[in-house]
C-alpha cells in the first residue's frame, strides 16, 4: 500500500527546490554501541566439556580418553540444562498469556 499523500509544504517559497531526502540523510552518520567486550558466561556443561576435551585429555591418535563416570555426569549435567530450558520456556510462555491481552486491547 503507498504511503498517504503528504500536502505540500506552506512554510517553503513556490520557487525553492525541493530537496531530496537524500541529501539530509548523507550528512548523518549512524553511531554504533560498541560490541561488549565481556562474553556471557558458559554453562557448567560447557565448561566441562571444554576442560575434557582439550589437547591434554588426547592420546597419540588424538582420541580422547574419558572415564565412565564422566559420561554419567555429562549426561546428568544435559539433562539438567535441558529441564532448566524448559522451565524457561514455561516461564516466558505465562508471561506471554499475561501480556498478549494487554497488546490486543492497546492495539484496539
């Protein structure tokens, strides 16, 4: 759908030119926020991935070496990450219930 049609503009003399949108726009320069400098902090899984899987934990063939009980806590720490997801979702899913009705009637 086209924009609506703007009514010309009294304030200018009939015999000034129009100006192009363009050159306002060329004289501006768009200021980014600089890109924090601090990463988000890992998971606990994450970490311990990290540590198991680096270069000391590796024989000659470059196969890591991993002890059972490690998987088992791998496992453990997966499934916690994936419940704490979950309750995550939950809680953002109630507050967009709560939310949702409040946007509908503003929108009307």
């Amino acid at each position: 759908m086209p924009p609506p049609h703007r009514p010309s503009d009294q304030s200018r003399p009939p015999d000034a030119p129009l100006a192009d949108d363009s050159d306002m726009t060329d004289s501006l320069e768009v200021q980014l926020p600089p890109r924090p400098a601090i990463q988000p902090p890992s998971s606990s899984l994450h970490i311990l991935l990290t540590k198991a899987l680096g270069d000391t934990s590796r024989d000659e063939n470059g196969a890591v070496l991993l002890d059972g009980r490690f998987a088992d806590l791998v496992l453990e720490l997966s499934a916690n990450n994936d419940r704490m997801v979950q309750r995550l979702e939950a809680t953002i899913d109630k507050l967009n219930a709560k939310i949702d009705p409040m946007i509908e009637r503003l929108a009307e």
